[in-house]
C-alpha cells in the first residue's frame, strides 16, 4: 500500500471544500461547526481512501468505484441535514455508518488483492 501524494492532497482539498460548503450552507451555529467537522472527516476518509492510496498494482478500481458510491451517499445525507430539520443524532449516526461501512469493505477487497 503506498500513498499517491497529488491525488491525496487533491482529494484532502475537495474534502475541506465540501465541509465548508455544507457549513456555510446552514443557518445554525451550532449545526454550522458539526457540519463542517463531520463533513470534511467523511469526505477526507472516502475520497483519500478511494483516490489517494494505492492497494495492489491491479483491482484498484474496485476501491475508487466504492469511494465515489460512498461519497454519493454521503452528499446524500449532508444535503439532506442541510435542507430539512437537523437533528445531531441522526446525522452522526448516519456519517459513521457510511465511513464504518466504507472502512470495512476496502479492507476486505484490500485484503483480497
């Protein structure tokens, strides 16, 4: 496993813009900081995972589909914090869901390479 550094910091920069996005998006402080905290933590994990590292020298593909299905969900849930009545719960437990997922199943397609 080895660490492609463009794509990584390129990934790490998407990741800092969508937290910002969806912080400046809200009208609540509180939710404003959770937002952007949880948000840039999710999206740094998929899109780093799924762009930035290198696990074998083929079937990388199967990890970066994986990476963009993810990231997919997790707009998803962000957008849907952000427009309707936000809760913190809910979108906690949903962001961890799909990192915990995310986590797991590259391991065992990593390991499988």
């Amino acid at each position: 496993m080895k660490i492609k550094l463009v794509p990584a910091l390129v990934s790490a920069g998407i990741a800092a813009l969508a937290g910002y996005g969806f912080y400046a998006a809200n009208a609540s402080e509180d939710q404003k900081w959770l937002m952007l905290g949880i948000a840039t933590g999710t999206f740094l994990i998929l899109l780093v995972g799924g762009f930035g590292i290198k696990y074998a020298d083929r079937g990388d593909s199967n990890i970066t589909v994986l990476s963009v299905l993810f990231t997919i969900a997790a707009i998803i849930v962000n957008v849907i914090a952000t427009c309707l009545s936000f809760h913190f719960a809910p979108y906690i437990i949903a962001s961890g869901i799909i990192v915990l997922l995310y986590i797991g199943i590259t391991n065992a397609i990593a390991k499988a390479l």
